[in-house]
C-alpha cells in the first residue's frame, strides 16, 4: 500500500490501523525468524490531521495536488505558492 501526507511524502507499507490518534503502519522483517515472519513490525505512525489517504499498490491518485492542497492545522493562512512571501 501507499502512503500519502499533506506534506507530500508518499512511501509504502503492508498493512495498518486505525487508532484514537492517527494510522499505526505495519511492515515485515524480509529476514525474520520463522516463528515471527507472520508478526508486522510497525514501521510509522501518521496523525490524522497529517494523512491524505491510503491507496493500494497499482493505484495512483487522479491529482497530485490533492495532497499538496491540505493546509497545514494551526498556520493561520492558506496554502500559497512555495517560496513566496506571505
């Protein structure tokens, strides 16, 4: 599955969870134990407010720009132009 932040990182992981505070991400040991290859490793967690959406490997988003586009909690001001003068 994929992985994307308001803030524009993507990365991957091969389950997750829901929680009170945000998404726990699950991978797995490619060189584990076998006693353990079936228990995910927890790889990262993303706040709520941080997480765009969860897609499915193959699947990619219609825009881009839909992630970019979330404002950041708390900034006060709208999303602008990157490097510009606010």
């Amino acid at each position: 599955m994929q992985v994307f932040c308001t803030d524009g990182t993507v990365f991957a992981c091969r389950s997750y969870d829901l929680t009170e505070y945000g998404v726990k991400l699950y991978g797995q040991h490619p060189d584990a134990d076998e006693r353990y290859r079936d228990d995910p490793e927890q790889i990262g967690f993303v706040p709520h407010d941080r997480l765009g959406y969860i897609l499915p490997d193959g699947v990619r988003p219609a825009s881009q720009s839909v992630v970019g586009a979330q404002p950041v909690m708390g900034s006060g001001y709208p999303p602008g132009p990157a490097g510009g003068v606010r």
